[in-house]
C-alpha cells in the first residue's frame, strides 16, 4: 500500500535532525516555476492571496526570494522533519528507528501545493503555500489547475512500482483534490476518525489530524504493507467499526481522547 499525508502549515528548521540520510524533491523544476510566480507578489498582496497576517507574509516573502534551486543540507530539511503540525505530532518521525524511518520513505508520500509530491526525506526549503490557494498561473487559476495529472502520475508510478494493493488516503480533503484516484492503478482506502461528543460521534479536526498521523507510524512500526492490517489500528484509543465502515471509507472511533 501506499498512504498520501498533507503537509503542515507550522516548519520546524532549528531542531537538530535525527538522520542525515536525504533524497532530491522531483519535481523541483515546477517547484521552480511558482516560486517565479509568487515573486511577483508583494508581502500585501501574499497577504491577501493567503488570508495571513503582514508578518506572516513578509516572512514568507522573504522565503521566496531566498529560495533555491539548488537543495542542500545548509539551505533545506528532510520533509517529514521539517513539518510541525498535528499530522507530525502523530506521526513523531524523530523518535522512529533507522529501519522505520526507511518504512515511511518507502510507503509515504506527502501532498504539497509548491513541491507536489515529496518522499518523506526529500529536503525541503521553508515555504507555506497551501494546495487550495487560487494563484493564477499560465495553466489555470488555481494549483490544482498548474499540478494537473502530475501528481496522480507521480503516485500511479509508485503504485506500480510497489505493486501496492490500495492507497491510503490520510490526506485532508484540500489536498487529496489534487489527486484523480481514476488514474491511478489502485482503489483508494480514506480512514475516518470520530470521536464521541455530545451524545454522537464526530469528526473533531485536532484530533483526526493527529489520528493520521498516529496511523502512519502505526504502520511502520507493525511494518504493515496490506491495508487490511490497518483494521487492527489501535492507537490513542481508536478502533475499527466495521459495521459503520464501508468498502473504501474506513471508520476508526473512541469514546474519550487519550
């Protein structure tokens, strides 16, 4: 199997890595190309494409004019070490083992609206720009109008190549819209998270978000390669209602958060 995730909007670059094992983003040269586009904004003007505050916008103003094509351990961080959201507070990749990690860089690919499709270690310059920003480009008015069928390219060549049963969906909505599951050479399995609130079940998003991270590293801690050892996911309290579940979304519930 092979499971997608969204990136984060918080980076951490000041924590020392755990690994200095690293791979080049691939599709750097597209990456390249929106960097030209933003630019051409001004910090205001980033405000107001991004809906983010003035600091937040020079800042990352800033980011895009430092920006290089060229990827190093001075200038950029492993992916899945520099993201510093739920996701990754589930996930915790510093404290996984060698052999884990090489788990994740093989069964994990991460969503992103400025590198498309980066492997976990894939160095990584600092950016925030979210899949469902409406930046305007030659192809389109929006991202999903520039990556097109690239990323769905990109993971149907990882599905092949890991002759994988399914791919996992532990994306956000925004971000899986990026993806056309009608090219890709394997069904798609969306684990759901609820949580029992006010006399019903729920999705609660901090607590989903962490829930898919916590499933990827459930993942490569068991080693687990088929989808249907997914079912056995436990973390946190979670567990697997089959009778609310259907063949591709998967519903994980509990009671009271850990």
């Amino acid at each position: 199997m092979l499971i997608v995730l969204s990136p984060a909007k918080s980076l951490d670059f000041e924590t020392p890595a755990v690994t200095d094992t690293c791979t080049q983003p691939q599709f750097i040269p597209e990456a390249g190309k929106l960097i030209e586009r933003l630019r051409q904004l001004s910090p205001a003007q980033i405000a107001s494409l991004m809906k983010i505050s003035d600091p937040l916008a020079a800042l990352n103003h800033g980011r895009y004019a430092a920006w290089s094509p060229q990827f190093t351990r001075e200038n950029a961080r492993q992916a899945v070490l520099a993201f510093n959201g739920d996701v990754y507070e589930g996930l915790e990749a510093s404290t996984l083992a060698p052999a884990e990690l090489d788990f994740v860089q093989a069964h994990v690919r991460i969503l992103s609206g400025l590198y498309g499709v980066l492997r976990p270690l894939d160095l990584m310059q600092p950016y925030r720009l979210e899949m469902g920003t409406r930046l305007a480009t030659a192809a389109g008015k929006d991202l999903y109008a520039y990556w097109g069928e690239r990323i769905s390219t990109c993971l149907n060549a990882v599905l092949a190549e890991r002759r994988a049963e399914a791919l996992v969906n532990l994306a956000s909505e925004e971000y899986f819209r990026s993806v056309k599951p009608k090219l890709l050479s394997a069904p798609v399995i969306t684990p759901v998270f609820e949580d029992w609130k006010d006399g019903k079940y729920k999705i609660i998003s901090f607590y989903a978000k962490r829930a898919r991270g916590l499933m990827a590293r459930y993942a490569a801690q068991n080693r687990i390669t088929r989808p249907a050892s997914l079912q056995a996911f436990d973390s946190e309290g979670y567990r697997f209602d089959a009778g609310a579940s259907s063949e591709h979304d998967w519903i994980f519930r509990r009671r009271l958060a850990a």
